[in-house]
C-alpha cells in the first residue's frame, strides 16, 4: 500500500491548498481564495422568489448572490404549512413519503414570499445559482446533526455491521432528541459515549443559535457560515491511508489535531509543521501538478495528450497521439488511449468536471482493445466519489458519461491565448501563475530578482497585487515575454 500524506498551504493569505499527495502526485485537491470561498455548508434564510412547475424547481433569494436552485426533492414537506416559522418547519421530522395522486403539487408545497431556511448544497457554477436544500445538516467531530431525518447513518468507511450496531448504541445513549438523526463519522469509531454527548451538545447548541438568528432576521440574510476551507479541506482529503499531514502555518497545529480528533494520529498518522522555507508545493514536487490543472492541454508521455475544453453544453476531450516507438498502429493507439484513460480519471475528478462528458479516443478496431480501454477507465473512475453514469465507446472512439460536480473544484473561467504553447488558458491559470511568483518571492532571502513572466500574469500582478509589482518587500526587476507559459515563471538572482 502506497502511503498517503496531506499537504495544507495556509502560510499565504490569497490561497488556500489541501492536497492529498500519493507517489509524488496530487491525487485530491480542496482550494479557496479571496475570489473563490465556497459556501457549500452555510445556512442562509431566503425568500421564495419564483416557483417553476416544469423544472420541479423554486428560487430563492438569499445572501450568496444570484438567486439559489432549490429543486422539488429537497424541500422540506413541513413548508406548506404557512403558520410555522422558518425554523420551527426546518426542524420537523419528516413525515412518511406521499405518493401518487396524493401528492401536492410544488405549488401546494411551497408559496412565493415564503420565507424558508437554506443550506447550500453546491456553490454557484457558469453563472449559474448555487444549489439549495431545506433539509440541514450540521457537521461536528464525531457527528453530523440531521435535525429533520430520525435515522442515524453511517460514513462509508464505516462498513462492518456488527460495529455500525454497536456505534449505533453508543449513540442512543448520548441524548439525541427524538426525531432528529445523526450521521456517524469516520473519527467516532473510536470515540466514548462522553466525547459523543459533548459533540452532540455543541451541535445542539449551534441549533439553538440558528434559532435565534432565524428569528431575529428580517430578511434573507447568513445565518452560519461555510466550514474553515482547511477543516473542509481535511474532511474531503483524508482517508484511512494518510500516514503525514504537513501544514506550513504552526497556527494551524493544534486546530488541526483537534478538528481530526485522537484516532488519526492513534491510526498512525501524523500532523508536523512544515519547517523549510522554501515553499511547500515547490519543494515536494506538486507544484507543477498544481499548475497544470488550469491547462487545457495535459501531457501524458511519449508525446501524446488529452485536451480538455469546457462548453456550456458538454466537456470535450480529445486524445492525441504520440510517437511510433514499437509494436502496431493499433497496438500504439491502445497504449495511448490506456495512459489518457487513466489521467482523465484523475484530472475529472481533481478538475470537479460536472455534467455531460465526451471523450474521444484514438480509433481501436479491434473490439477486444475496445472492451480493454472501457474496463480501465471505468476501475479509474471508481475512486472517484460524485455520482457516475458511464456510457460505452462507440465505433467511432467516443465515450460519453455524466458526472454530478461537487462543487469544491478548479475554477474555470474566461479562455484567453497562450503564445507560449499555443493552448488555451483561463484567468484562474493567470492567477495561480501569479501566486505561484508570489509564494516564491516571499520565500528567498535574495533581495534582487529578475522574474520573466507571461504578458497576462504581469498585467494581472499590477492590477491585483500592486504592492508585489513596485517591488515591495523585494526588489524585482519583472520582464514580461509571450513565449513563456503562464505556471512556469523563469527567476533569475541579480
């Protein structure tokens, strides 16, 4: 088993980094910026602003912006009741499912003005309103709290039944309120039935505070805020194989440990703080693995790649082939759609690609080649936790699936030209490749630097980070040129 560490870049302000590091290679990544903070897990009140019957869909106006996507299935039954209060409806178990002609119309359910309490599901994409639900969750250590589901689940690496059962009484004796659930996490394992009741009073108090904050709220407006993106970041990367957790902040320690609770490191993994000062990405290797998640064009060896291009409509990608070294036309063009198959496994999943994704191979005629490729990217796909629908490749070399986007991925935004490379690129790319400079000029002692940089990123670090550009608290003498790419800026001491 190969080991697994994670790597948290907090020393920086502009950006925040969780990656998950297998065999020198990104393989899970969770990032925020003072551009891009996710609000998958805050809790809003809102308004009902407009009802879609065809789409099965209300909109609700609340503080994230464009108005939020609640869809039928996520609207609580206890909404149609126009006399209960936001909060008090959020709170009420959920009634025994009605179906058939019995069951009401989205219009019976929910009216316009209703005031309602959200939490988002998924963050705003393409311009598009962030997803909402009416049935909350609220995480802790141990637990996460489902006020309106009576039913306690369990985290998917909790599988045994015989300890899910005996998890399961632990719980029942910790106070839990009738008619509000639980989801076990990983961490409870281990936990006794004291640290169960503390976490489950914390949660219980947090309850109460949206309570309070509901009532008081004269219009839509944040109740509870997103999880700290390195907490979310932990709880999305960490997996029973972790054996290290690397944090370049020391302030962040401590809360780290606490957050993760005694069964990690009891597991065998450890939490340290990043000593060197160089920057942390840069000296394990992973920063040009960074970096090439904002590239269209990936390189996958013997000069073949996949091209990557995001539509409104559908993904893209388009396999390219590499050089004859050995063997067949046909037997070069299975190696080649094997390696593709495999790192597009990964750069969807790292990327957060949602939606309708067509791929096309190389052109196999030999079926058996065929069924080969399709039994590769499928086990590939299988770490992958959004939901999948995989399609089969087709005589023609194309293979559609669809994917549901967690929403916690790469940002992608307005294309520009690289002349370096001639791909394409995003304003995200010019940003990381000004981070990039940024993290590495903060890090030398040198105290002159003479930096080559793509035009854009120049035109980027002026416009947002002013003080860097005048040289402060380095000098640098910054020379701008087309032919280098925007992640791969050339530094030169003076």
């Amino acid at each position: 088993m190969i080991p697994e560490k994670i790597l948290v870049n907090v020393r920086d302000e502009e950006e925040i980094r969780v990656a998950r590091v297998v065999d020198g290679k990104i393989e899970g990544i969770h990032w925020a910026n003072d551009e891009r903070s996710s609000l998958v897990g805050s809790v809003h009140q809102g308004e009902i602003s407009k009802i879609e019957e065809g789409l099965e869909a209300a909109f609700v106006d609340f503080a994230g912006g464009r108005a939020g996507f609640l869809h039928a299935g996520d609207i609580h039954p206890s909404l149609s009741s126009a006399d209960l209060s936001p909060f008090i409806a959020a709170g009420q178990s959920v009634p025994e499912a009605v179906t058939g002609d019995a069951s009401p119309s989205l219009g019976e359910r929910v009216v316009l003005g209703r005031k309602v309490l959200v939490q988002v599901k998924r963050d705003a994409v393409k311009g598009k309103g962030a997803t909402l639900t009416t049935f909350l969750s609220l995480p802790g250590r141990f637990l996460v709290l489902l006020p309106s589901m009576g039913k306690i689940a369990f985290s998917r690496r909790i599988a045994e039944e015989e300890e899910r059962e005996e998890i399961a009484s632990r719980i029942d004796n910790s106070g839990l309120p009738e008619g509000m659930g639980v989801i076990v996490r990983t961490a409870a394992k281990e936990a006794s039935i004291d640290e169960l009741r503390a976490d489950l009073k914390v949660l219980l108090a947090k309850w109460g505070s949206l309570e309070k904050s509901s009532a008081a709220a004269a219009g839509p407006g944040l109740l509870l805020p997103a999880a700290n993106p390195v907490y979310a970041g932990l709880e999305s990367q960490w997996t029973s194989k972790t054996k290290e957790i690397i944090v370049d902040n020391p302030d962040y320690v401590e809360g780290i440990r606490d957050f993760l609770g005694p069964t990690v490191e009891q597991g065998g993994c450890s939490v340290k703080t990043w000593g060197n000062s160089e920057p942390m990405f840069e000296a394990e290797g992973v920063e040009k693995d960074y970096q090439a998640l904002f590239q269209s064009r990936i390189p996958i060896g013997s000069g073949a790649s996949i091209v990557i291009q995001e539509t409104e409509a559908l993904t893209s990608v388009d396999v390219n082939s590499g050089r004859l070294d050995r063997g067949s036309l046909e037997e070069t063009a299975l190696a080649t759609n094997l390696l593709a198959a495999v790192e597009l496994a990964r750069q969807i999943r790292l990327r957060d690609i949602g939606g309708i994704v067509v791929v096309d191979f190389i052109d196999q005629r030999n079926l058996e080649y065929r069924s080969r490729i399709e039994e590769v990217f499928s086990q590939a796909l299988e770490s992958d936790r959004s939901r999948l629908k995989l399609g089969r490749l087709t005589s023609f070399g194309l293979f559609p699936l669809t994917r549901r986007k967690k929403g916690t991925g790469m940002a992608q935004a307005r294309s520009w030209s690289c002349e370096a490379c001639g791909g394409g690129g995003n304003i995200s790319h010019v940003r990381a490749g000004a981070l990039r400079i940024i993290r590495r000029l903060r890090s030398e002692n040198s105290i002159a630097w003479r930096v080559r940089l793509q035009p854009a990123v120049a035109d980027f670090l002026q416009e947002q980070f002013a003080e860097i550009w005048a040289g402060a608290p380095k000098k640098v003498d910054w020379e701008a040129d087309p032919q280098v790419p925007a992640s791969e800026p050339v530094f030169e001491k003076l």
